[in-house]
C-alpha cells in the first residue's frame, strides 16, 4: 500500500461482493446492463454510400530524411472519405491514417513532428517501449507557432514538470522491443478523443528478423486494418458533440454521449466499409480498432453464410507462443489483433464480409475481400511462433494493487474515475520500482479496455475464471466489459519517469480515467 490508489481495495474479485464493492452499483443494476457496447452512437447528416464499393486503401509508408529520422507535420488537410463529400480533417503529413512508420527491432527511430495545427498538439506511440521523456505525456504540449500558451486546459490544472515546446519536438523511439503493430496518435490533455476523431492516428510496424523468418503471409498478402466509426456532418465534416468546438478550453462532450461517441460509418484505413480484391490465399490482417468508444467482435462470412477462422498469431504486443483460432474475435478501442484468414476454399469472385457481431444496421459491416483469382500460397503458420514471451507468476509479485474504473463527481459533474479519482498530472497515484513484478486487480462499472503505457503484460484471470482465447499473448490494453474484473501481471521494466495508465475509451480519458504511474 504505497499510494492513495491502492487503498481502495477490492475483496474477493470476481464474486458479486467485489464487484459491487468495486463499482458501487446495486446488484440489479449489474445484472440489468450488460449492454453490448458503451456509448451513444452519433447518427450522420449526409448520404451514406453502398458498402464494398471503395477499395481499401493502404496507408502510404513514410520515408525517412536520413538514417532513423523522420519528419511529420500535423496540418489541416481534406479528404474525400465519403464519395463526392469532402471532409476536413486534422492530419499527419495530409492523410488520414498518417503515413506507417516501418521499423526493425532495436534501430532507434526520431520523429520531428511540426505542429501547425491550431491548438497544441502531443504525439504518444502506443504500446512503444518508450522513454518518458519522449512518451507523449498529455501536458507535454507542442504549441503551434502563434499559440498564446493560455487557455489550455479546462480544469485549470497545474502541472509543473511539463515539458512544452514550441512548433517542433523529436520523439526518440529507441523500439527496444518484441515486433508488432503499434500506433501513433494525439494524446493531448483533455482534447485527445476529438483529435484523434479528427483524423491524429497512423500506424507503426515493427519487425525483426525471427518473425520475417516464420514465413507468414507478407508483402501484399500482410494488411494493415485501423478500423475506426465516425459520423459526418450536413457540410461533410466529421460531426464530434463536443463542449468547446475550438478544442481549446472546456473538455468533454454533451449529453447523451458521456459514455463514448460512436459513429454510424464504419472507416478502414480512412474508407467507409471498403473491399480488396485478393487471392485465394492466405493473408494476414495487422487489426486495429482505433475506434473512441466502439467494440467490435469481428467474423468473417462468406455468401454462403460460412464463417472463415481467424488464426491468431499475435497480440498487442507481438507473437504468441503458438496460434489461437477464433471464429469471433472480440477488440476494444485500441487493442491490436494480428490474424491469419484463408480464402483457399472461397470460390473465385465469392465476397468475404467482415462483419461486427455487436453492430447493427449499417454498423454490422465493417468491410469485405473479394476473391480475385486462385493463386499460390507458399505461406505457412508455424505451431510454434516464438519462444520469448515473459513467464511472469503470482509469487514474483511484490505488491498486488486494485483498481476501479467507474464513473463518478468530478469537478462538480460527472466524470470517469480510477480508484475514485479523476486524473491529475501533479498527483503521483502508484510507485514502482524498475524491475518490479506485480500484479493489478482491475474492476468496471462499463466498459473500459485499460491501456498501461511503457509495459506489456498478461492476463491471469477475468471473471475470476482463467483468461478468454483473445486475452492470449502479451498485451497493452485489456478489454474490461460491465461489471468485469480481471487480473493482469506485469513487470515494470525499461525506463524509469512518469508514465501513464488509463482506459482507452478516449471520452473516458478525456473526462479523467487516467493515473499517473512513476517508475523509480
Ligand atoms: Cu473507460
């Protein structure tokens, strides 16, 4: 018990006491919402298109200005993401998703983003093993060129070891780390979840020589898929309820969308339920939900009503130890899932759709494949895919800490909460020491998938119950659903400084649910 967090802690989790002890609901209300998804869902003012007509587009990849660098600039920019409709949006380099970053394991990488946006911007490479100072901590603000360094900030909040930059900030990534699929997105105090709405997210892959060697699909048979829902405005604008349109003062979002803003377009790579032509072969799909607030649980159907496995080889951060085969895959808001689907036995000219179980209406597409042609597959999916993954136990574990994620008061209205408390960047809310193991107990009032920044790590139990298939692997954001807990275990290895940990439901992070984390 070494901070004011752990104090709140939960018996017995995974029985009804613990749960209700944790979350503060009645047990009527627990059993009464279990709803499918949290949020309220924004509905568009412009014609929709058909889906599986626009081609999935493939994010460009960026190239470096010298050995290891890069350059971004943030900058307004306008797209055509609904056919005839333009869009304005808040980009990387122009394009929505931002350009990839391709890297390999152990070369660091620096990025100089240039921010001429209109408001303050900071860059966090999610699931990088990164060192603080680089982590995109939210008050370490780049402001844009003329920005008058007021009015940040809607709580008034004080944080005197910000670091803040004017114009441009290089972003070390030393990517020190086990390959996999991370991204790149806003993560500015209070404005991160309509920035990243705006269109402040792109990919970053990161490989090495052990994974190229296992012979999984590549090249143009590996994509990336940053699915994401958002709503259009009357004007083609992307349509977002906040509570100061500037994005500059007052946080949060209006009512009826407090629990997490939800659009009625599902986008891939920036395109409304697009299709790509392959063959009949296997592919591996790098997936991301980038969505605020949406969950997926995600199926691939063919005409004729069959669902195809989706063989999972890798988790948020990197390779399991051997496949995992879903027929239903199940992501929360920035979880990454890295599968392996086969079209060998889809007819040529079949369509397979990827549909969402939790969706409905047009929310059930989320895109489709067309088989093009039959083609040869010398890939293959090894039984055994990698053999480094931590062996963490309960007994290495030095403390054991429990946390609630529930909403709450907050600065005199409501807000999201850990432990109680809305986030404050001047609080020190858990300390740890570098090299430590332990062991988090976490407990939700809805749904909130928890994202640790810095570290990866496992899941021991949900429910009281031993982990579900997709908790396979090891993690950095874990899918907590109505009145769930969930133990996790990690080691807090890396780089000491101040990192963060918070539900990935971003209306949620941007209405509290953060903690600080220092590591000494
Ligand atoms: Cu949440």
């Amino acid at each position: 018990m070494r901070d004011g967090l752990t104090r709140r802690r939960v018996l017995g989790i995974g029985g009804a006491l613990g749960l209700l002890a944790a979350t503060g609901l009645s047990a009527s209300a627990v059993l009464a919402r279990r709803p499918s998804t949290t949020g309220a869902e924004l509905r568009s003012a412009v014609p929709l298109p058909p889906p599986f007509r626009v081609p999935l587009p493939i994010p460009p990849v960026l190239a470096p200005v010298g050995p290891g660098r890069y350059e971004i600039t943030q900058r307004e920019a306008s797209a055509e993401i609904l056919p005839g409709v333009r869009t304005p949006l808040w980009t990387y380099e122009g394009t929505f998703p931002g350009p990839t970053i391709e890297s390999r394991r152990g070369r660091p990488v620096t990025v100089t983003h240039r921010n001429e946006l209109p408001v303050p911007t900071v860059v966090h490479l999610h699931g990088g093993r990164t060192p603080a100072d680089s982590d995109g901590y939210p008050t370490d603000l780049v402001l844009p060129d003329r920005h008058d360094a007021t009015g940040h900030g809607g709580h008034g909040m004080h944080d005197p070891r910000a670091v803040v930059s004017r114009l441009t900030r290089d972003y070390a990534f030393p990517l020190d780390q086990r390959p996999t699929l991370l991204w790149y997105h806003d993560h500015r105090m209070d404005f991160t979840a309509p920035a990243i709405w705006r269109g402040l997210a792109g990919l970053h892959v990161v490989r090495d020589d052990a994974e190229d060697g296992l012979g999984l699909p590549a090249g143009p048979r590996e994509l990336p898929l940053m699915i994401a829902d958002r709503a259009f405005a009357a004007d083609g604008s992307l349509a977002y309820p906040s509570l100061d349109p500037d994005l500059r003062a007052r946080p949060g979002v209006h009512e009826p969308y407090f629990a997490g803003v939800l659009g009625d377009v599902i986008l891939v790579n920036g395109a409304p339920w697009p299709v790509h032509e392959v063959d009949a072969a296997r592919y591996r799909l790098r997936v991301l939900n980038a969505s605020n607030a949406r969950h997926y649980e995600l199926e691939a159907v063919t005409d004729d009503g069959r669902t195809l496995d989706l063989v999972q080889v890798g988790a948020d951060q990197g390779l399991l130890a051997a496949p995992v085969t879903h027929r239903l895959l199940p992501i929360a808001p920035a979880e990454r899932y890295d599968v392996i689907v086969d079209f060998a036995g889809v007819p040529v000219g079949g369509l397979v759709r990827l549909v969402n179980r939790l969706g409905s209406g047009r929310t059930r597409d989320v895109m489709a494949f067309r088989v093009a042609r039959r083609a040869a597959d010398d890939s293959r999916i090894p039984r055994t895919l990698s053999t480094d993954l931590p062996t963490w136990s309960r007994a290495d574990a030095v403390a054991v800490r429990d946390f609630s994620f529930r909403t709450g008061r907050m600065h005199g209205g409501r807000g999201w909460l850990i432990g109680g408390l809305p986030f404050d960047p001047a609080r020190t809310d858990v300390t740890t020491r570098l090299g430590d193991v332990e062991v988090w107990r976490l407990v939700a009032d809805v749904h909130h998938p928890v994202h640790l920044h810095l570290v990866g790590f496992q899941v021991l139990t949900r429910g009281g119950r031993p982990p579900s298939p997709h908790d396979a692997g090891l993690k950095d954001t874990v899918s907590l659903r109505p009145g769930e807990a969930v133990e996790i275990i990690t080691r807090f290895d890396g780089y000491p400084g101040r990192y963060l940990f918070h539900c990935h439901n971003a209306e949620h992070e941007d209405m509290g649910m953060m903690a600080n984390l220092e590591i000494i």
